[in-house]
C-alpha cells in the first residue's frame, strides 16, 4: 500500500495528513481526548451525531458521505463504503487498471482527505459553513492543478 502512497503526486502538506489518516494519528476529538488532553465535547463537528473518530469523520459521517458520492458520480465508479483507511483508499487502486489511472485516482483520495481536513478545521478554528460541495469543489481543483 505505501508504495502505491508515495507514487502519488501531492503537496507534501496534503500527503503527511492522508498519512496521518491511515495511520489513525490524526488529531481529531476522540484521538485528542485518549491522549488526556481536554476537549470540550468529542462529537462530530459535521453531523453532531457522532463521536469524531478518524473513520466516522472521513468515511462514516453523512456530510463526508455527500462528498465521497459527489467523487464516485465524477470518476464514474459505484462504490462501497469501507469505513477502514486501509481499505478506503486501497479502493481507489483498481486492478487490471494503467499504472498512471490509479495514480491519479489515488490523487483524488488524497485530494479529497486533505480538503475534509482543512473545511474541518476551517469550521472549528474559524467558523465556517459546513458545505460538501464547497469540500468536493476544492479537492476537484486539486486534483485537476496537480495531475494536469
């Protein structure tokens, strides 16, 4: 799996946080809280239903799930929604498939994990709107900057 991560063309900065995913060493709510530091709540700030786990807010949550579909209508793909990291972008490597297509589907996993992040963020440090075609938007500019 780490060879076909690092194949991929990405920023530096939208690579280490879809490492930092994989690898369930995100800082969000719930990760933050098991480690003792003091949160307020550690529900989901997107759907406030939820605890804020790795997997929740970036495959789980309905508002993510909005933005994931939005991606499978774009590159044509019916999917099924795997809620581990592994496996999640594991997905978007499809056998039989020219080296340089999963490359650029793996930019568009990356994309879209990177913007997830940074709307996330966005909303608790800024206040910012929730809106997953905002998300969607931006991680679709990404890819398009990087892969063309």
């Amino acid at each position: 799996m780490y060879n076909i991560f690092w194949k991929i063309k990405a920023l530096p900065s939208t690579h280490i946080t879809a490492l930092r995913v994989l690898k369930n060493k995100i800082v969000t709510k719930v990760n933050l809280a098991r480690r003792g530091v003091s949160v307020d709540n550690t529900v989901c700030c997107f759907c406030r239903e939820k605890e804020e786990t790795t997997s929740h807010l970036f495959f789980e949550c309905r508002v993510v799930w909005l933005v994931w579909n939005l991606c499978y209508d774009w590159i044509g793909v019916k999917s099924v929604d795997l809620l581990e990291p592994t496996s999640h972008f594991l997905h978007f490597n499809l056998i039989d498939t020219p080296a340089a297509v999963n490359i650029a589907f793996g930019n568009i996993w990356i994309a879209l994990i990177s913007e997830i992040w940074r709307h996330r963020n966005k909303h608790i440090f800024k206040g910012g709107v929730i809106d997953h075609y905002d998300i969607f938007s931006m991680a679709h500019l990404k890819v398009w900057l990087l892969c063309f």
